[in-house]
C-alpha cells in the first residue's frame, strides 16, 4: 500500500476508464487485468492473513476517504 490506493481501487479505475471509452469490463475482468491472473487465483497464491503489526500500519497509511 506504499502507493496510497490497492489494486482494486486501481482496476475499479481502469474498468470506469474502459467504459468511458465504450468498451464493457466486468469487475473481475478488470481485476485480471490488473493482477495478471484471475483474483481468486491470485488470493490463493499471495494473500494470507496480516499480522496485527501490518494491519495497524495500513490503517495509519490508507487514505481516509475509503
């Protein structure tokens, strides 16, 4: 989270960009997109649970409007 957004928040934008120019992405395609591979792929392969440490320290890094 060094970049003050996630990859969801980034292809949340890269699906409204794609249909601003007309091309229809569901929420999973763009996650694809973004992750190179499915999401629930990726989950499987990368996300495991964060310590109480990591969770603070994300809590005091997000942007407060989400």
């Amino acid at each position: 989270n060094l970049a003050g957004f996630c990859r969801n928040c980034l292809s949340n934008w890269y699906r409204e960009a794609a249909e601003a120019d007309g091309i229809a992405l569901t929420k999973d395609e763009s996650r694809e997109i973004i992750y190179g591979m499915p999401y629930a792929q990726w989950q499987a392969l990368n996300q495991t649970e964060a310590s109480e440490a990591k969770k603070a320290e994300f809590e005091a890094r997000r942007p407060k409007d989400h």
